[in-house]
C-alpha cells in the first residue's frame, strides 16, 4: 500500500486562495460560484496525499525544491513533495496564465 502524505499549504497560498474566491464572488456577483470554485482547487489539492507524484517536476526553486503543477479548472497549484517527512506543501495557487516563473 502507498505512504499516505499529509498536505500543508503556505500563508501565501492560502492567501492566494482567499484572493481567487473574492475576486469571483466580487467580480461576478456570485458567492456560490466562489465557494464551489475554490473547494474543487481545495478537493483537487487533497488528492496529492495519496498521489503527490502524479505530475512530473516542472523546475526546481532556489531552495533547491523540485516543483510540480497541478491544473485545476484555470488554476495552477504549484507544489513540493518532502518524502523525509511524507509532506506535500502547496506553495502558490494561483490563475493558470499568470507569469509563474516571477513567484517562483
């Protein structure tokens, strides 16, 4: 059986996922769209504790991390993998067109 992982997110995504749910209960008016948005970034998220893996490493940080992305709908969750401490830590989530190499 595969090592079950546990997920942790940084402030800045966490911050970024409020930032995405306001701007869509702002911008269109519609709160139940941002909440059901933002749970499918957050169950998609929840899914790397089983399979962190599942997508290959796209670049690795300055600390050395190597980087996975994860599309979810137009979003992109930018992740690392620590098998020492069967971690996943979702560093960015952020708009899929966005400039990712200026947050990393």
């Amino acid at each position: 059986m595969a090592s079950r992982y546990s997920i942790t997110y940084s402030r800045r995504a966490q911050l970024e996922l409020d930032a995405i749910h306001a701007y869509i209960a702002e911008q269109f008016e519609d709160e139940i769209t941002a909440d059901l948005q933002t749970e499918r970034i957050a169950q998609a998220a929840k899914t790397l504790v089983m399979f962190p893996k599942l997508y290959r490493v796209r670049r690795k940080n300055a600390k050395g991390q190597e980087l996975r992305y994860m599309p979810v709908d137009n979003f992109m969750i930018i992740y690392y993998v620590d098998d020492s401490k069967n971690i996943v830590k979702v560093l960015h989530i952020v708009y899929g067109r966005c400039n990712i190499d200026s947050l990393i």
